[in-house]
C-alpha cells in the first residue's frame, strides 16, 4: 500500500473519528500519524542512500581492482623498457667507441634506438604515474563511501527502531 493509499485510508477513518471524538483528539492523531509517516519516508529515504552507496562500493572495488591490475601492467612495460634502454645504450656506446669499425646507417639507428626507447619508456612512466593518481583518489573515496554506508545503516537501524517504538507505544495510547 502506497504512503498516498495509507494517508487517504487514516484521513477518511479520522474524518469518521472526529465527529464522535472531538477535534483535539483527531488532530493529535492526525499529527502522530503524519509524523510516523513522515519518519516512515525517512527511513525510506536513509535506506535508498544505502543501497545507492553500496551499489557505488561496489563499482569504485571493481574500478580499483581493475586499475591495480593496469598499473601491474605499466610497472612491468616501465622495467622492460627500462632494461631495453639500458641495453640499447650499451649498443650506443659500444658503436660510439669503435666508430671506424661501424657504417653511419649504423650509428644513426643506434642513436634512433635509443631515442624511440627513451620516448616510450616516458609515456609509460607517464601513464604508471597519471594511473597511480587516479588509483590513491579512488582508494579515498572508496574510505569514505564505506563511511557513508556505515552512517546510512546505523541510521536506518536506529529510525528503525524509533519508529517501531513510536508506532506502538502510541497505537496503545491513541488508538
């Protein structure tokens, strides 16, 4: 039954009440209704927030994971590269040293060997780093989306609790 079904039904019976009881006491019951309805929508509300902040939880651990397992990756190109790097430097220096004994196409691809290494070895460290970042800002958020779960169920536990005292210990006063 929807809060509109429920308030309807309670104004009509409050309507047939009034006239037998007086106007005090159906406007005291039609005030603790609509604050019981009122604290109802709330809870309503509290658990929404819950459930959309569980759903995002879930979402940013299964980004996070996701962007663990790219920055693995990145590390790995980054050392590969690096060691390609060091590798190709030796080369560099090996035809440097002996320059009579090797041919000018040699040393120019030697030299662009490197170069090209150099260059994606730093847009891979860019990419580690820029990953890195957007790893340590989602690990925050997601400490403060387990804040906001906790505060959201503790909350909908304890205006649970309140609106099942508050329904009852006046359901046996008024009603």
């Amino acid at each position: 039954m929807s809060k509109r079904e429920r308030n309807m039904r309670r104004s009509a019976a409050a309507l047939e009440q009034e006239s037998a009881e007086g106007i005090e006491e159906s406007q005291l019951r039609r005030l603790l209704t609509n604050t019981i309805d009122t604290i109802e929508d709330n809870k309503t509300q509290i658990f929404d927030i819950y459930q959309n902040t569980r759903n995002e939880v879930d979402e940013a651990r299964d980004r996070l994971a996701e962007l663990k397992k790219n920055v693995a990756d990145t590390i790995a190109r980054v050392d590969a590269l690096a060691a390609d790097e060091q590798r190709a430097k030796q080369r560099l220096a090996e035809v440097s040293r002996n320059f009579s004994e090797h041919t000018e196409e040699e040393i120019r691809k030697s030299y662009e060997a490197v170069s090209i290494i150099q260059i994606n070895l730093a847009i891979e460290r860019e990419k580690e780093q820029a990953m890195r970042v957007e790893r340590d800002k989602l690990e925050i958020r997601l400490r403060y989306l387990f804040t906001v779960v906790e505060r959201a169920e503790h909350m909908a536990l304890s205006i649970g609790s309140v609106l099942s005292y508050l329904s009852t210990q006046v359901s046996g006063v008024i009603w």
